[in-house]
C-alpha cells in the first residue's frame, strides 16, 4: 500500500520539500514517487520521503 497520494507535499532525506505528481513501483517491487520542486521532477524512494507538517494559516 502507498504511504503517500498524489498531492501531498513531502520533504526528503535532504531537506527538499516538493509535491507528489506520481507513484509506480519499480520491477523489483519497490515503491518510488516522482515528486515536482520548481518544476523539476525527482524520483525518489518511498523511505527517503517524509509527510511534511501542514501549517495551518490565520484567518
């Protein structure tokens, strides 16, 4: 099962925050996310990604 969807926005292992725009596994069964940060796209494994903390803004 994914630990992320389409839409969440991820930090990785080096601090990098972006957006995941896919999820596919590869042929050895390892889940990998393509994850967009200023329109370049990172693919990345699914143990190197981390949810990010969602700031809740004033209203």
């Amino acid at each position: 099962m994914k630990k992320f969807s389409l839409g969440d926005v991820v930090n990785s292992d080096k601090g990098r925050r972006g957006v995941v725009r896919a999820a596919y596994k590869s042929r050895e069964g390892q889940q990998f996310y393509a994850v967009e940060k200023d329109g370049a796209i990172d693919h990345l494994e699914e143990d190197r990604l981390s949810l990010a903390p969602r700031v809740e803004l004033a209203a």
